[in-house]
C-alpha cells in the first residue's frame, strides 16, 4: 500500500465519519431553537420539554461533530500538502472565514446554551441557541464554497512562475453557483435527516403510550418538515445535476453508466459492469429520462464517457480520467432511491397524522427509518467526491500530485489506525448515549440537568430521573 | 495598502491567534490536567470542569483560527509545518478529540467508572495537548530540516517525530505543560470557592518553583539551540526579560494569596514569551536547519496580494465581534462556581 491510497482512504473515512454527525447537527438546531422559541412565547410546558430531550440529542450528537471537524480543518496540510500549496490562496480563505464567522459563533452560543439557563436572561439564552443553529449552518455554507470550487473552480488565474492557483475575483468564489447548490441540498437534506430522526424517536415513545403529548407534537412536526425537507432535497439534487453536466460531464455520465454519446439518451436502471468496471455487460434502460435530467429537455444529446475520455486525454495529456463507475452509479441509486422513499414515507406519515395514528400496526416499523438519511447522506458524499477522481480540483490538480511527499507508508498506517480505534470508540459510546437518551424520554433529559443530587465518593451513582 | 505591509499584517494577526489560544487553552488545559489531581468526589471534579465548560470549546477555536488563517495567509506555511509534524500533530488531534468529547460525555452516564474514564481522557488529552504544542514550538525556534522546495526532509515521520524530542524540544514541552498547569490552578483559585480553592492555591504554591526552574532553563537553553545570539544579541531585549520576571513575580502574589495578581502575572509571562517567539522567528515562519537560505519566510510563503487584502477586511469587520462576544461570556459566567448540588450544572 502506498502512501496516496493510505491518505485516499484516510481522507475519505475522516469525512464520511465526520458527515455522519453534520446533518443531524445542521437540521436538529433549527427544530430545538423552534421548540423553545414556542415555549418562550407559550409557556406551553410540553414545547419545554421537547426542546429539553431533543436538545440533548443535539448535544450529544453535536459533541463529535465537533472533535471530528478538528481533524478536517488539519488535515489538508498534513496529508495533502501539495495540495494545499497549489490552492491555499483560494481554498484557506473560506476555511478562515469559517472559523472566525461560524465556528466561533456556534461554539460560544453553545457554552451560554448549556450553561446559561437561569443564569442568563431568557431570551439570552434563547438567541442562543438560534445563534448556534445559525453558526452551524454558516459553517456548512464556507466549507461548501470550498468544495464547490475543487468541483468547479472559478474566479482564479495561474501564475506563470509560481505555477499555483491565486484568486482574483473573491466575489465569483462566494457566489459560485456549484457551492450554493451544494448548501441547498446539504441544508435540506440536514432537516430531512432531523426529521426523520424525530419520526424515529416518536414512534418508538408513540407505540408505548409514554409521553404522547411530547411525541404526538414531535411527530407532526417532523412529518411535515420531512416532506418539504426531502422535497427540497430533490429539487436541489436535480438542478445540481443539471449544473453538473455542464460544469462535470464526466462525473455525470460515470453516475448514469452512460458510456456512449447519445441523442436522446435513455436512463439506466440496472448496469452490469464487467470486471474492470469500463464496459457495459447489460442493462436495462428508459428511453429519454437521462436526456431530461441533463437538461429539463427529453430530446437533448448527452455525452458519454468514452467520448469525455477522449477529450480529456487531448486536453490533459494521456491518462485514464473515468471515475470509478461501480461506486459512482450505485452510490447514486442509493441515493436516489431512499430520497425518493423519504417523500413518500414522510407523505404517507403526514396523512396519517390527521387521524388516529398511534395504534396503527405499521407504527413499529417506523424506527427504523432512522437510518434511511444516514445512508443517502453518506452516498451522496461518496459520489460526489469519488465522482470527481481523478481530479481533486477539477480540471486543474490530480489527487496523485497533491499528496504531501514527505509521508511513508509507516506514517500513514499508524494515523489510519489511530482514526478507527479512536473514532470506533467514540462511536459505541456515542451510540450508547443516543439510545440511552432516546429511550429514557424527557423527564431524564430535564432532570439531568438540574437537580441532580450528586452523593459523595467519586462518580456514585446519582439518579437521574427514569432513564434506568 | 503594499503587499509587504499585508504580509506582516497577516504574520501579527496569526501571532496574536496563538498568543490568544495560549492564553486562553493554557488555564483550559492546566484545569483539565487537575481535574483527577484535585477533583476528589463526583461534585469537585464536575465543579472544576464548569470552570471552563462554558469556554472551553471558543477558546479551541482559536487554534483552529489560528490553522485557518495561516492556511489562507501563509500556504506554504500551513503545507510544511503540518505534513513535516505529522505524527505529532496527528497526537495532538487524538489529544484534543478525546479531551472535547469528555467534556460533554463525562456526566451523561452515572456509572463511576464511565466518569472516571472520562475524566482521565480530559486530563490526558490535555497534558498530550500541552506537551506537543510546547515541542513543536521549540523546536520551530530550532529549526528543521527543510530542503530547497519547502519540504521536511526526513526518512520518515517516526524519525521526525523522535527528532523533535530533542532537548531543547523536551524542555519546551515539559516546561508548556508546568506553566499551563500553574495556570490553570491559579485560574481555578479565582473560580472556585471553599475547600477547593484553597487546594487549588496548595497547588499553586507547590507548583511554582517547578515552573520557574523549567522558564529559565527554557530561557538559557535557547541561547544553545536557536540562532538568536546571531539574530538579536546577547541582550534579548525587553520582552523576554519581563516575561521571565512576571512568572517570578507571580510567586509572591501566590504566596499572598493574592490570586487576581497571581493570575494576570502568569497570563502576562505567557503573552510575552510567545511574543518574544514570534520576534525571534520574524520575518521567518519556519527555520530551515540544512539552510538559512531555505527557510520559510512572510514573504516566499504567502499568498497573493488579494488574497491577504480580502482576508484583512474580513479580519478588520469579523474580529472585533468575535472579540466582544467571547469576552461577553466571560463576564455572563464570572461568578465562582461551588460544589453546591442545588447550583451545579451537570
């Protein structure tokens, strides 16, 4: 194993881990901030209680956002230092603004939030907690920006003697469309996942008739921010992909395995690749769809990948520029298909909420649509990403040649080792906790707050309400 | 504005970043590091960690400013102190990971053996975190072995990383960690009251000779190891001098009990003596040991001259705002926080 492939799959297990937590953080903020905001202006002590449980899964969740994002910010310099030398002067200046706006706003409010309540004014404490879902999210705004721009770069030249990438024109790089539908669907797609999260959760409380104020509330709540989240999801990933087939025609016909240029082109359904994932075996194919999703027009040309190939290898110099396609295709039919799934579920749910619904016998499957986001989050991350390869800014820089050179194998195995058994363990134990809290319900996450009645002796057990 | 006026500009801003993060994480990371030296049942251990568990987390971030900024100002800076310290650096994320997670985890489960974990994580994160930052900072004022194309040479990042425990990079982390931790407990004399406090100075007064060996010695040393006999002179001019008399001073104030003073006399020497690092490093930002000619300098390891004006109107609209509301805080929780069960947050 070589020290690019060890950094590739290091890169790519930090920041899938990492983007486990984001969504759920990006999304859950704005339901919290909603909840306490009603009991602010209602007094209504369920709309309390649920911004108290759903806020410590919040904490808990956001906890390892944040420990995790530490090695994000580091990690351009330590292993891809090539990387960072070529693009610094376009790529660090969203990642500073990042920390200086939005990290040190959510982290902050965050402290006033957990520590504040009776000690800071109300209302302080309740423009905390919206000025942490504001951070949270602007700090999903910069960090897009920047990777919109290694998806399509703008507003730069090459410098002649340097060789590197400078910018000069800041406004196109915070207005670069790329970054902002990234930011679109990223955002929805974190309320989609809060969303379901909730729906999860409440079922669970729901079929054992515990807490039914708090969960019913929760639930309805959840089922129609559900149904817009995801729809705005879609909208956002298709007016992306349009965007993309203009600006990445190759990773767009990587997705579809559309191999040969066409007019108009049909929509795969099932590819069989064979071994070396660069042929087409068998498929099965709708006529004209992939036209519509280049280009809103059922009778466009779409080009294939064999032709991009071509071209690529003209302009770039002779290489091999096909992602690979196994992952990029089914990556993005998980994708799909569960985005699909998620607006008709939270549909169905929302209908259903307007009769009796608690005891319906599918109420028990309904937990298990908790993971559905995870997984479609975390494939479209995949795509996105491993669809660019081999180019880590389009066009401009491969992946080969961003490497930091200085790194052996040796290195690369102790961090890449390090990272599982570091994050493994904070996984079980952050799993643990989710579930703990999940279950217990809102007296535990009330209680534990405050009145706890610690008793002497390190760490004895102390009661906290009916989590056990 | 020029293009070198900008340069020096942005390499004040970065120094004043991490001054910031010193002065700050410094009493994070002494506290986290007494958490089980001071914390004997369940309540201490959580009152010590609400000294800072409202903070904690801002005052992380301005490391992580402090990485961003130089990555935006100074690429090739960013490029070949992080790939060159790369094991250390990948401790010091290991160090800073377990420690932020224990801080919200610690309390979440009631099982003593669960807290008792995480209070070791927090301390040990800490000490990791205290240690390898001192290291690294030693041994940049060293240098390292960087070639003609700003890379770290080095057979590999375990030879690097034993390379930097060097004497001189042993000193520098071994006396990052005494002063963090006198820091720390003079920072939790003005925070915690009763029977806590007063170990807490114990501390303080046990702890300060430690420190004040490990400055000299620091002080001494680096007329040995660093080229600032060539750079500066035999007289290291004002700024290093007060900072080491501070810290003395400091001793009175502790024994006198008077731990305001106690507390400003050591955040002073720890202000000064990064100021006196960035003044010796000036205008390089890493020191080439193979070659004076192939250090990194403001100048060869910048960004373009747009880059840096965009980020100083960021920075001159951004930072005054980040400043008020952090300071903010400190004044929302300035109150001493007791082991009182009724008051203390969990």
């Amino acid at each position: 194993m070589d020290p690019i492939t060890l950094s590739r799959w290091q890169f790519g297990l930090t920041t899938v881990y990492h983007f486990l937590f984001v969504p759920l953080t990006l999304g859950l903020g704005w339901f919290v901030a909603y909840m306490q905001t009603r009991y602010y202006q209602t007094k209504d002590e369920t709309f309390r209680k649920m911004a108290k449980f759903w806020g410590k899964l919040f904490l808990i969740n956001f906890a390892i956002g944040v420990v995790t994002g530490i090695v994000q910010e580091f990690q351009f310099g330590m292993n891809w230092s090539e990387y960072s030398r070529y693009v610094g002067d376009i790529f660090g200046a969203p990642l500073a603004i990042e920390a200086l706006l939005a990290f040190f706003m959510e982290s902050t409010f965050l402290g006033i939030w957990i520590f504040g309540e009776g000690r800071v004014p109300e209302k302080v404490h309740l423009a905390s907690i919206w000025l942490v879902a504001i951070g949270s999210n602007l700090s999903a705004l910069w960090i897009l920006l920047a990777n919109g721009w290694m998806q399509h770069p703008v507003g730069y030249v090459i410098n002649e003697v340097t060789g590197r990438a400078e910018l000069i024109d800041f406004f196109a790089l915070i207005s670069n469309p790329k970054g902002w539908l990234f930011f679109w669907h990223t955002i929805a797609a974190g309320l989609a996942t809060a969303s379901f999260l909730i729906l999860g959760v409440s079922a669970y409380h729901l079929i054992r008739k515990q807490y039914t104020d708090v969960f019913k509330r929760s639930f309805q709540m959840a089922a129609l921010v559900g149904l817009i989240a995801s729809t705005l999801v879609f909208l956002g990933g298709h007016t992306n992909g349009q965007y993309m087939y203009d600006t990445q025609p190759m990773k767009f016909a990587a997705i579809e395995a559309h191999w040969e240029t066409s007019e108009p082109a049909s929509f795969s359904i099932l590819t069989i690749g064979d071994l070396t994932g660069k042929r087409e075996v068998w498929s099965i194919r709708v006529p004209r769809v992939l036209s519509f999703l280049a280009c809103n027009n059922f009778d466009c040309e779409v080009r294939g990948v064999y032709d991009i190939q071509n071209e690529y290898a003209a302009t770039y110099g002779p290489g091999d520029y096909i992602p690979l396609m196994v992952v990029t295709y089914w990556t993005f039919r998980f994708m799909m298909t569960i985005g699909f799934s998620m607006m008709a579920i939270s549909f169905f749910f929302l209908l259903a909420t307007r009769k009796q619904y608690e005891n319906a016998k599918w109420m028990k499957w309904v937990p298990w649509v908790i993971v559905l986001p995870y997984i479609a989050n975390m494939s479209g991350w995949i795509l996105t990403e491993m669809g660019r390869q081999p180019w880590i800014v389009q066009g401009l820089l491969t992946v080969e040649k961003a490497v930091s050179p200085n790194l052996t194998t040796l290195d690369l195995l102790i961090s890449l080792i390090g990272y599982v058994v570091v994050y493994g363990s904070l996984a079980v134990a952050m799993v643990y906790l989710m579930k703990k809290y999940a279950i217990a319900g809102p007296d535990a996450a009330i209680h534990e707050s405050v009145d706890v009645e610690p008793q002497s002796g390190v760490g004895d057990v102390l009661p906290i309400g009916a989590q056990d | 504005m020029s293009y070198e006026f900008l340069q020096i500009l942005w390499f004040i801003l970065i120094a004043v970043l991490w001054i910031g993060f010193y002065f700050l994480e410094g009493f994070d990371f002494g506290v986290g590091m007494l958490i089980p030296i001071l914390g004997k049942k369940d309540e201490e251990r959580r009152a010590i960690i609400n000294t800072i568990g409202s903070v904690w987390d801002g005052n992380e971030v301005w490391l992580l400013t402090a990485g961003g900024a130089t990555f935006a100002a100074f690429p090739h800076w960013y490029a070949t102190m992080f790939s060159g310290f790369y094991l250390p650096l990948f401790l010091l994320l290991v160090g800073l990971i377990i420690r932020g997670i224990s801080f919200e985890y610690r309390s979440k489960d009631a099982n003593p053996a669960w807290r008792n974990r995480f209070d070791w994580m927090i301390a040990i994160g800490s000490f990791l975190a205290a240690l390898l930052l001192g290291t690294a900072f030693a041994n940049l004022a060293k240098g390292v072995p960087i070639d003609a194309n700003m890379n770290y040479v080095s057979p590999n990042g375990i030879m690097t990383t034993i390379g930097l425990l060097n004497p001189f990079g042993l000193i520098g982390g071994l006396t990052t960690v005494t002063v963090f931790l006198l820091h720390g407990a003079n920072f939790l004399s003005l925070k915690l009251d009763g029977e806590l406090r007063e170990r807490a100075r114990a501390f303080s007064k046990k702890l300060y000779i430690f420190a004040a060996v490990m400055v000299i010695l620091l002080a001494v040393t680096t007329y040995i190891y660093t080229d600032i006999l060539t750079k500066i002179g035999v007289n290291p001019g004002i700024t290093p001098i007060i900072s080491v008399v501070a810290l003395l001073v400091s001793i009175y104030f502790i024994n006198r009990k008077m731990e305001g003073w106690a507390f400003i006399s050591v955040s002073l020497h720890i202000v000064l003596t990064q100021v006196a690092f960035f003044t010796l490093m000036f205008p390089r930002v890493m020191v080439s040991s193979l070659n004076p000619e192939w250090s990194l300098t403001i100048f060869n390891a910048s960004s373009s001259q747009y880059t840096l004006t965009v980020m100083s109107i960021v920075a001159v609209i951004f930072v005054p705002i980040v400043l008020a509301y952090q300071g903010w805080t400190y004044y929302m929780f300035r109150k001493r926080i007791t082991t009182d069960k009724k008051t203390l947050v969990y």
